[in-house]
C-alpha cells in the first residue's frame, strides 16, 4: 500500500510539471495586440483593448488604468499611467 501511494504521488508530480511550464510560458510569452497579430491588417475592437489591458495588468503593476473620457457610446477611454 505504501509503493502504490509513493507511486501515485510521483505520478502527479509529474503531471503537474508539464503544467506548471506552460502556465510559466504562457506568461512569458509576447503580449500582442490585433494589429500586431493580423500584420497589421485589422484593428482592436473596444472590448479586445480591455481585455489586452487586463492581460498586461496581470504581468505588471507598474501601472494604473484611469479613464480619461467617455466615447459617444458610453465606453470608457482608458488612460494607463506608468509609474
């Protein structure tokens, strides 16, 4: 009973590893906006720059994000401040 529970430990270690890389490189890995990633051949919807900036809030805190004015829509304008 005692090797089938050391077994099963290493078992999940193991598989944690793997996961663990990719979760590392996931957060390595180059942030790129749609501009970036379409060669430049589409533009950010609203929703998808909140989203890039929530992705950059979660690498950085060497920011806030304020809002520095409203679109005709209602949408917030969002304002990052380095510092």
């Amino acid at each position: 009973m005692k090797k089938c529970a050391i077994f099963l430990s290493l078992s999940l270690i193991a598989l944690a590893i793997p996961l663990a890389r990719t979760e590392a490189a996931a957060e390595t890995a180059p942030l790129l906006t749609i501009a970036e990633s379409s060669d430049y051949k589409a533009t950010s919807t609203h929703a998808e720059v909140m989203a890039f900036i929530e992705a950059l809030q979660a690498r950085s805190r060497n920011f806030r994000v304020e809002t520095i004015a409203r679109s005709t829509e209602g949408r917030d304008i969002p304002l990052l401040v380095l510092g």
